[in-house]
C-alpha cells in the first residue's frame, strides 16, 4: 500500500515539474516539483529500506 502512495506522489511530482518547465512563467512550479519529487523518493526508498532490517 505504501509503495503504490509513493508512486503516486512520484508521478504527480514529475507531472508538476514538466508543467512548470513547459509554462516559463510558472518556474516556481517546476522548482516544487523537483523537491517535493525528490522529497517522496527519499522517504520512500528510507521507509522501504527501514522495513527490511525489521
């Protein structure tokens, strides 16, 4: 259940990003997408590698 969130997020993050590089004036768009993306890969692969020492 957890890794279907996370890629969710994941695509949703890649869809802002590709928004706001496409629309110029929306630079601050892609700038949240390229964190909040690389945010939600960063928590999911801990929380996944975290499971796994369990």
């Amino acid at each position: 259940m957890l890794i279907v969130i996370v890629v969710v997020l994941l695509v949703l993050w890649l869809v802002l990003s590709i928004l706001g590089f496409v629309v110029k004036g929306l630079l601050w768009l892609a700038v949240l997408g390229i964190v909040l993306f690389a945010i939600t890969a960063v928590v999911g692969f801990l929380r996944r590698a975290g499971g796994r020492r369990r």
